[in-house]
C-alpha cells in the first residue's frame, strides 16, 4: 500500500452559501472521461500534455448554432474562421456541416483550398493580401473582403490582366456603442470613408460590390451591438442602390461571440453571463428583418463565428510535475503545460479539474506551467485540492485559439487527437521532435 500524501489543517472563512458542520468545504469533482473515453488511457498512448478534440461537440455547437439563425432568418451562411483553428480535421468537420471558409491571409487561403473548399466559398478577410493571393482569389470568383484604400487599388490594377471581374465588398468599421472601438481594419462609416470607398468600386466599372462586412470587436457580451451594425450597414446598402442601383447580396456580421471561458477580472463566471446562440440570433435577424433593404430584398447573412463554436470541443490534459510553498506560504503546482500551449491563460481563467479524487480537502493555489519564465501562470489563487507529483489534471474550453497561436518555445508541441462520433480516438496532428527543426534549419559550413 502506497503511502498517502500529508495534507496539513487549512484554516479557510465560509464567505459564500450556508455551511454545512464540516465548514462548507468547496470540492471540484474530477473528470475522468471525455465522451467515455477515459483520459487516462489518452495520455497512456498520446504522451502528456496532449489536446483532445470532440468531433461530436463540434458538430452538436455548430447545429444548434445554425438552427437559432436558420429559424429566425431565410438565408442563413456560416463561414468557419480559420484562424480560430485551423487543423483540417477541425476544419473539414465545419465544411461537412455546410460552412464556408473564412480566411485572413495566403496561408489559410491554400489550407481551405486544399480542404476542398470551393473558391466560391471562400470569404478572403485581412489587410495582408498580395498581388498573388488577389490574382488566385479572383481567379477562384472567392469573396474579397477589401481592408484599405492600397488593397483597392492593388485590385484595380490587376482587373485589366485578368479575364475574372473581382468580386468584393468592403470591410466597415464604426461606433456600435462597443468599446474600444474596432477601427482598426475596414473603412470607416461615420466618417464618410466607407461611402468613399464604395463610390470608388462602383465608378470603376470592373468591379463588382456584392457585400457588405463588419466585425465590431472580440467577446462581444452585449448582442445589441449586433443590431446596431445592422442598422448601418442597410443604411449604407440602400444609400448604393439610390446612387448605383445596385443591390447589395449579402451582409457578413463577422463574429465575436462570446464562449463560456471567464475573462480575467470578471465578476461573474462566463457561464452566467454569456449570451447565447439564441441571444445573438434575435439580436441580429430582428435587425435584418425589420431593415428597409432596396426593392425588399433580403440579402443573405452569413457569419464568421469562431470561439463559440470550437472552445468547448476542446481539451488539455496533462500531468502533474512539483507542488512548492511559496515564500508568503501560499501553495503552488507545477504542471507540464505551459502558456507557450495556452496562451489563452492570459486573458482567460481556465477551468481545471483533477482527472481522480485526489484530496477532500482545497485551499488557494497559484498553477504554474513547466517553462523558465516568471510569466508562466495557467491560474492565479485557484481553490484546488492537493494533488501528487504524477496525478493527472485536465482543462477544459481550450478549442479555440490554443492551436493556432501556441509557440515552440522551450518544450515541443504536442499531439493532438480527435475522438470521433463512435467514440474511437484519432491522432490529428502529430508532436514535434527534433527533427521537425533540423529539417527546417541550415548550418553555414564553416559551423
């Protein structure tokens, strides 16, 4: 029989709830299993830290999110953001579901062609587009979102070399009572310069308007906003029908949607707050619908939702390293993710949970990851039961962005893995070792 671990008497104040006689100890129950595959048995074959996909959550969110548009408005296409997670496994599991391909640079536009993406289903967003990626999305009739007057100009230049009239729309930017404001990327409505920019296309002459695009902000928790942007853009589309009498064909409201990962410093869990699918979808077919679109058209609205449709198919799991006592006291657990793979971790408080009953008991921990830098912090003052050097932990919403914008830096990547419909698990992208560098590397002979 093993020995048990040591745990010393914590002393806490009951600041919440009624307690119970034993003090009203707070107890985080394990989880053991992602659709009844036991992780345990995941990090036995796949090493740890290792990600875990669930095909089956991908397609349940994505379902329920079309249905809450699709009920509420005729003409109805989401477009899945590339950049959100662009695994082609993730990715072909939105294209079999009917969504399109939103991409923001060359390198996401080859990987949504090489998904099978029709070009006519490609939404090309971004201000770094260059003359050969204009020329092989024209070529492709894919929807060229425009970012900057330079942009418009590079196409204007390339129509008289190409048989393909350009089909595009503008990017606007504008006040929808969100702050801080996006105007950054896209034209500005209040300003005039989005009007510009549409008088420009349209007296062109070898161009075609088809669209009109927004996307106001990241975690947008007020879906007011939404009908806000809606408003706008009809006001626009109706002010180029007047002038041009031409009909705008569809009204892209980008995306923004808020998951249920809790954001640092907020009051109240996310799972509280956040709006849902159903909150955004009122918000935003309400506005197209009582819109005065010209001749009582109804474009249609397409969607670039990201991280409300993939953060809570994803997971990390992982394994305990150290615990240590800081010099104030306070307790510490070293884990062996680190935020070169969750670089979420700096904007948002992660759930982590103990895959086992480790501890009846919890008390304030700070959870390190394994890297030599002082910022290396997946939770601050997390309430969290002792766990062993070895034990295995898991974190859970970690689907959207941790994959794309995760870093090689002092540890490899690692595998990541799918568990399918019929609860088989598939090794989806594999971890790097040195030869994944040395292959891209180049020594001087004199070295």
């Amino acid at each position: 029989m093993s020995k048990r671990i040591y745990e010393h008497p914590v002393l806490r104040k009951v600041v919440e709830g009624i307690p119970n006689k034993f003090g009203s100890l707070k107890r985080l129950q394990p989880i053991a299993t992602i659709d009844t595959v036991e992780i345990d048995s995941i990090i036995s074959k796949y090493g740890s830290p290792v990600f875990i996909l669930s095909e089956k959550t991908i397609r349940q969110t994505y379902r329920t999110a079309y249905r809450a548009f699709s009920t509420r408005y005729p003409k109805v296409q989401f477009a899945w953001s590339y950049k959100t997670n662009y695994l082609d496994a993730v990715c072909r599991v939105y294209h079999q579901e009917g969504a399109w391909a939103e991409v923001v640079s060359g390198f996401e536009y080859e990987k949504a062609i090489d998904n099978g993406t029709p070009g006519t289903h490609i939404i090309f967003n971004g201000p770094d587009k260059s003359d050969e990626d204009l020329i092989r999305a024209i070529n492709n009739k894919s929807l060229i979102h425009i970012d900057h007057f330079d942009e418009l100009y590079s196409i204007l230049g390339l129509t008289d070399k190409l048989k393909e009239r350009p089909q595009v729309a503008i990017r606007v930017n504008m006040d929808t009572g969100i702050i801080p404001q996006w105007d950054r990327f896209g034209f500005n409505y209040e300003n005039g310069e989005a009007w510009n920019a549409i008088n420009r296309i349209l007296s062109s002459g070898t161009i075609d308007l088809i669209g009109l695009h927004i996307h106001i902000g990241t975690y947008i928790t007020v879906s007011k906003a939404y009908a806000t942007a809606v408003e706008k853009l009809a006001a626009l589309a109706n002010k180029t029908f007047d002038r041009f009498n031409v009909s705008i064909g569809y009204i892209d409201i980008g995306g923004g949607f808020a998951s249920q990962n809790t954001l640092h410093g907020a009051y109240m869990p996310a799972t509280d707050t956040s709006p849902s699918f159903d909150d955004y979808a009122h918000a935003i077919t309400t506005a197209m619908i009582a819109a005065d679109f010209p001749n009582n058209e109804t474009p249609m609205l397409i969607l670039e939702t990201g991280r409300a449709l993939i953060d809570d198919a994803g997971w990390l799991a992982g394994t305990v390293l150290a615990n240590k006592r800081l010099a104030d006291g306070k307790r510490s657990m070293v884990i062996d993710a680190g935020v070169n793979l969750m670089f979420t971790a700096f904007w948002y408080n992660h759930e982590i949970y103990p895959v086992h009953e480790s501890s009846f008991q919890s008390e304030p921990t700070t959870i390190y990851g394994p890297l030599c830098m002082n910022i290396d912090v997946i939770r601050k003052n997390i309430d969290f039961p002792m766990m062993n050097k070895g034990d295995h932990f898991v974190i859970k919403r970690v689907g959207a962005y941790t994959m794309t914008q995760w870093m090689q830096f002092i540890t490899y990547r690692p595998n990541i893995v799918m568990i399918d419909e019929k609860n088989n698990v598939h090794l989806v992208r594999k971890a790097e070792d040195k030869e994944v560098f040395r292959r891209q590397e180049l020594v001087p002979e004199h070295l």
